[in-house]
C-alpha cells in the first residue's frame, strides 16, 4: 500500500493468455464490470456499500486496474486497487484543518474558544478514522470480490 492507499496484487494463472483473456472479458461483461481492452489492460469496479453518484456519474469509493501479461504457458495478472482520491485528499486534508483550528484559535473558526476545541478535534478524528476504516474495507472487499469472481489466488512474495 503507498501513499495514496493503493495496492497491486499479482495473480499466476496456469492457463493461456488468449484464454485468459477472454474469461476475465466474459465475467466482466456478464457483470457489467468492465471490459477487457485489446492491449490486455481491463478495469474493474464492483457494487457494494454504496457508490454516491456526484454529478449524475457513479464515484466508486474504490476500482480497480489491472493487465495481462504472458509468462511461458501461463498468464500474470496484475491489479492494481486504488480508493477515490476525493477520500484519500479528505483524510490528507483533515489533520492541517485541525492544526489550523489550534493555532489561530478565535471565535470565527471555533465558537466558544479554548473549550471547544477538544470536541472538534475528537470530531474531525472521529470523521478520518471513519473515511480511512471505509477505504480499507471497500479496498478488502473489492479485491476478495475480484478473486472469487475468477477464481483467483494472489502470488506470495
């Protein structure tokens, strides 16, 4: 996982390329979950929690990318989940909001002073802990959804 909460998987499949290619095409398609392209690179989104839409378009809170690429008689895949970074730049951007709160501490940013502050740091915790533990567990589920989907175990490093 980086620094943007991304993560690649390897997969080993002990089956052709072209064969490869045309299951995971197949289960995509039936799941209306993306498309193979030709270069063998593919994205993956999979329905679950909830997907808000912001302006009239779906916004997953994770996908996924991946390609295929042939390795003697057999296939690698490699996918590459990765959250909304609408998520990702909210988590980032709680902790100086919270700073700033601290130090320019006066009646416009933070009503009732010194004695409120404890609560809005506990809420502006509280709320990253929240969107932080919902990318973990959409990014778990994406990738235990992709795998049972094709029935797929990740390669050990």
């Amino acid at each position: 996982m980086d620094s943007t909460l991304r993560t690649t998987i390897t997969y080993l499949v002990a089956d052709s390329y072209e064969s490869t290619k045309s299951k995971i095409n197949e289960g995509l398609l039936d799941h209306h979950s993306g498309k193979v392209e030709d270069d063998g690179s593919f994205s993956y989104e999979a329905n679950f929690l909830f997907t808000p839409r912001v302006l009239g378009q779906r916004a997953p809170i994770v996908s996924g990318k991946g390609y295929l690429k042939m390795d003697g008689e057999n296939t690698l895949i490699y996918f590459t989940i990765s959250p909304n970074l609408i998520f990702v730049f909210l988590i980032l951007l709680i902790f100086p909001i919270i700073c700033i709160i601290a130090i320019f501490d006066n009646n416009y940013l933070m009503p009732g002073g010194k004695n409120n502050i404890w609560h809005i740091i506990k809420i502006f915790f509280l709320a990253e802990v929240v969107i932080f533990a919902v990318l973990l567990i959409g990014t778990y589920y994406l990738k235990l959804n992709f795998e049972r989907r094709f029935d797929l175990t990740p390669m050990r490093k």
